[in-house]
C-alpha cells in the first residue's frame, strides 16, 4: 500500500505538472506559476533579486532533494516528464536489452560546472543551449533550435532511456551529486533479494548494480517504479537498514572535484567578460516592460518564449539571426496600455514583475512624427492611452516625449504611418 501511494502519487503529481507547463506555454492555463519552480529560473531570480521568493523556491528544491533524492527530475522538470512519457511508449523495445548499470560519467559534472559558472558570471547564453526548461520552452514555441533538440533527445531515448538525464544534464549532475548524501534513498537488501532482474528492467537510468545489490542514487531519478516490479520486498525507499558506512573520498575523486571547481572558477571569469562582449554588436531593440537595459536583459533571459506565448498582442518575438534575443516587434500590433502578462509569468526575474501601474509609468521606448508624411489628423492624439499628445487646429502633433512610455498605439492608429517608434538605451520609471 505504502509502495502505490509512492508509485502513483509520483505519477499523477507530474503529470499535473506536464499539463500544467503545457497549458502556460499554450497561454492557457496558469494560476500556480508552475514554472517558477523550475531550477534554473529559481536560481537565477535568487541571483537577480537577492532574497526573494525565487531563492526560497531554490532553497526548497536543494532541501527536498537532501531528503528524498532526485525527485524533480521525475515529478518537476517537464523535460524529464517528456522522457518518461517516451520511456513507456518505447517500452516494447527495452524488453531484451542489456540491464547493465550505466557508467556514470564526469563529463556532466564538467558540463555543470561551464554552464553555472557562466551563469554565475553574469550571462545565460550557453546555459539556455541545454537546460531542460528552458529547452522545453524553446520547442514548444515551435522554435528551431527547441524542436531540433527535442528530436535528438527522443532517438536519444530510444536507444539509451534516461542518458541524458543521468550523464549529460546540468542540472541532473547537480540534483545528483547532492543526492549521493539525501536522507532517503532506493535501496536493496540482500538477504530477500532473488536477482530475478525484474526491477533492473524497469529502471529507466541503469541505476540498479545486480551484481554487487546496490542503486547508483546519484543517476536514480526516484521513478518507483523498482517498487512496483519487486516481488519479494527486497527493494524499498527509505532509511538505511544498517549503519551507514563513512565517506571516504578516494583521491581520483577529490582530483576530480579539484578540477570541476577550478572550471567552475574559470567559467565564473569567462562569464563576465561573455557578459560584457554579448551585446556589443547588437543593434538596439525595444524590450517588454520590466526587462532594464539590453545588456542585462540579453544575459538574463533564457529564451524559453513563455512570454512570447502568453502576449496576448503577439508583439513579443523570439530570438533570430538579426535579433538574438526576446524583443517586440510592432509592426502589427502595439502594446496594449492595460496588460502585463509577460512580466506576470517570466519565472527566471529577466523581466522584472510589475504592477499594471508600474507598467504603465515605464518608459521601453519613443514615439517619433514624421511630419513630412504627417497629415495632421489628430488620431493619434485622440488614441494615446495616456493623452500625452498635444494637437492643436491645423498644427502637427506634439508628443510630451518625458511622457511617452513607448507603447506604440499613436503609431498603430497613424492612417498614413507617420509614426515610428524608436527604441532607448534603458527603461526609465517615470513614475
């Protein structure tokens, strides 16, 4: 009883959560900010706003896993969710083959320690290439670089299960590592374990040592379904039967810590002058509400595209060749002076969460007249959400430009687009 409650309260927590990321992706659904507490965003809200929610959701995710082990991977990171999804379709085809435990390899904590340490340096630009999030984001946005990943990870899945998860994920080598010393872990006792194999089948990370009757808990997900398979209670979740045996570093392994830290270290530099080098040749872009400058902007956003899902004017673009990160675009459409969703669901702090009422005092951008294509009709000054236009008979319009938030209605209303709209060096609070 014990075991099914684990075993199917697992499952059905994470696919709630699935449908929960899917629904905030397809502008949906999105009450419980779901994705706030996906690791990445939370670290990184923590990094931007110092104590803030963000750092207690991370603080919560590093405490849950010293306890239970690596149970995000299987019930909060969507992208893991998606592997198992597979797991169980392409689960005729595992049937015959080799249960061997996979070899863990240093290669992921190597990887962990370039991608967080640039991170930690002050830009996101590599990370966002391979962290499960902000991967999973980008294909559902229909991007180019999202689906192209999510097609690898599926032949990915298909012939290795979970690899990706256990040697090739960032975060996966850090939730690892930290699992080797959580208080609950799966395990196997020897004296009624039969070696049937049935729960090595089941594993979807190789994380079962038949040979030897122990769980590799730094590659094991915390799927259950070991649990279910076992016939003979031989492999149960919990506190260890016996004393727990010392750490005991061996000196390969303190090598390798060495040099993993001395990457990190070397990361951490070459972030900031990444940083620094990242929007130099960028040409100026407006940005949503809440985003500050470009330089800051382009190396905090993990181009996951929440925002540009959930914009209801469908303004905000994703990344391309001529603008490499999240930008608006009005040729279409402006922004619309009462709404600020894409501050409400960015979960990582690269768009800074405003107030409608601070939104509306933040300056993104400046309206500009052309007056040698202007006809002096006035429908500007009669559309502008803050009535900062002035028109009087037979002159041309006059806009208060300290008063201009940059919204681009005047210009969307211009019968003759004699309006443009320019972007400014950083958003200014005019309030």
């Amino acid at each position: 009883m014990k075991n099914n409650l684990l075993i199917y309260g697992r499952f059905l927590i994470a696919i709630l959560v699935f449908s929960l990321c899917i629904a905030a992706f397809c502008n949906r659904f999105y009450p419980l900010k779901i994705l706030d507490w996906q690791f990445v965003p939370a670290l990184q809200n923590g990094l931007i706003s110092g104590f803030s929610v963000g750092l207690i959701i991370f603080a919560t995710l590093i405490g849950l896993t010293l306890l239970f082990g690596r149970v995000y991977c299987s019930t909060l990171c969507p992208l893991g969710i998606y592997q198992e999804l597979l797991t169980i379709l392409f689960k005729p085809f595992y049937k015959k083959r080799s249960t061997r435990p996979t070899k863990h390899y240093i290669f992921a904590y190597f990887l962990a320690a370039v991608l967080f340490g640039t991170l930690c340096g002050g830009t996101t630009v590599w990370l966002r290439a391979a962290e499960p999030y902000s991967v999973f984001g980008n294909a559902l946005s229909g991007a180019g670089f999202g689906i192209g990943f999510i097609i690898a990870l599926t032949i990915l899945v298909f012939f290795k299960k979970r690899f990706f998860c256990t040697n090739l994920c960032p975060v996966g080598a850090i939730l690892g590592f930290i699992s080797r010393f959580s208080l609950y872990k799966i395990r196997i006792n020897p004296q009624k374990c039969k070696i049937c194999k049935l729960c090595a089948h089941s594993c979807p990370c190789n994380s079962i040592d038949l040979q030897n009757q122990t769980v590799n808990n730094e590659t094991c997900i915390k799927c259950f379904k070991c649990l279910k398979q076992c016939r003979h209670g031989a492999v149960y979740y919990g506190l260890p039967q016996q004393p727990k045996v010392k750490f005991n570093p061996k000196r390969r392994q303190l090598i390798t810590a060495g040099l993993v830290l001395a990457t990190f270290g070397v990361a951490f530099r070459g972030g900031i002058e990444l940083s620094k080098l990242l929007t130099r040749n960028f040409k100026k872009a407006i940005l949503p509400a809440g985003a500050g400058s470009l330089d800051s902007f382009a190396n905090r956003c993990l181009n996951c595209n929440l925002c540009v899902q959930n914009c209801p004017q469908k303004i905000i673009k994703p990344a391309d060749a001529e603008t490499p990160f999240i930008h608006l675009d009005y040729g279409a459409n402006y922004c619309d002076y009462k709404c600020h969703k894409c501050s409400q669901v960015c979960p990582n702090g690269a768009i800074k969460r405003l107030t409608l009422l601070q939104k509306q005092n933040t300056k993104i951008a400046a309206a500009v007249i052309n007056e040698d294509v202007c006809i002096r009709c006035g429908v500007c000054a009669r559309e502008c959400p803050r009535q900062i236009i002035i028109k009087e008979k037979g002159e041309f319009p006059l806009i208060q430009f300290d008063k201009c938030i940059g919204c681009g209605k005047c210009a969307g209303v211009c019968p003759v687009k004699a309006i443009s709209i320019e972007p400014i060096d950083k958003q200014v609070d005019l309030i």
